[in-house]
C-alpha cells in the first residue's frame, strides 16, 4: 500500500485466494435435475396449452391469493424468461466461490466445508425459486386463486433452509472466527 509516497508494508494474513473447485455431489445434481425440469416443464407446459389458456389471466395477487390485477396471456411468459435468466446467472456465480461473501474467514482448513455449505445453500435457493416461478405461471394460466398456504409455505420452505445453512455457517465461524 502506498500512501503519501511512502511504501507501507501489508500484513501477512492466513486468508486463502486462490481458486478452489468445489466437485458436484448428489444434492448438486439433484439441484440442477429438478431445476431443469422446472424450466423445461413450464415452457413446454406453456407451448402445449396455449390454445387453451384464456386471454386474460390472473397478473398479480394479493396477500389473500386474490387476484388483483389482470393481464394478457402473453405476460405469462415473463416469469419463465426471468427463471431462465435467473438458472442461467446464478449457476455461472456458483462456479466462482471466491466472489461469494462468506461471513467466514476461509483459511486452508475450513475453505471445503464453508464453499460446499454456501454452495449447496444457493443451488437449494435457486431450485425452491425456480419451482415456485413455474408453479405461479401454471396457476396463472388455469386462471386460479392462489392457495392461502402457498406463499406461507414457501416463504417458511425459503427461509427455513436459508436459517438451516446460515446455522452451520455460523457454527464453522465459530471454529473459525473474522478477523477484526
């Protein structure tokens, strides 16, 4: 570091950088099995029943699953471009662990077990979001009420592995704490 013409020396830190390759295992395949699935269901889904889909669907629903808004059919394909986008960017982001914010300080004893942990947390992310977007546009397009338990469940299924993986992460940073 530079400062003021003068050179100061930077502190040795244990931290590692470089690249890691973190291998699949089952839960990645299931991940991106059942993703896909997803996203090819919806889009054939939404091809073979275009005839029949009504030209007015539901676009928008309340906390209630009342439909509040009315939109074309033709809105029903947003949410699948934005699932494809969605698969697309954050499958290219879990190739690069070194750009997640870990919350740990990753040393060469724990960088495997925090980028698989935080690995498997985004693909099981990615894989619940993208089952609810292809749900969402099937629902839409039968013109159907949302069912009342349908965000509940899915904002305790998000959350609920998202405070999963977040436990085991932080139990990794107390064997391992920040730096301050």
């Amino acid at each position: 570091m530079v400062r003021s013409g003068r050179r100061i020396p930077r502190a040795r830190s244990k931290v590692v950088e470089e690249p890691i390759k973190i291998e699949r295992n089952a839960l990645d395949i299931l991940e991106t099995i059942v993703s896909l699935l997803c996203l090819v269901g919806v889009v054939a889904y939404l091809i073979l029943a275009w005839d029949t889909i009504p030209a007015k669907i539901p676009g928008h629903y309340n906390a209630a699953g009342e439909v509040n808004r009315w939109g074309s059919k033709s809105e029903l394909i947003v949410l699948p471009i934005i699932s494809w986008l969605m698969f697309g960017l954050i499958t290219l982001i879990e190739q690069y662990p070194s750009v997640w914010n870990t919350g740990v300080r990753i040393t060469e004893a724990n960088r495997s077990a925090v980028y698989r942990l935080l690995k498997n947390l985004i693909a099981v992310v990615k894989m619940f979001t993208l089952a609810m977007f292809g749900s969402l546009t099937v629902i839409s397009s039968l013109c159907l009420r949302l069912p009342m338990w349908y965000i509940l469940a899915f904002l305790v299924i998000l959350f609920g592995t998202m405070a999963y993986f977040i436990v085991r992460l932080s139990r990794l940073r107390s064997e391992s704490p920040m730096e301050s």
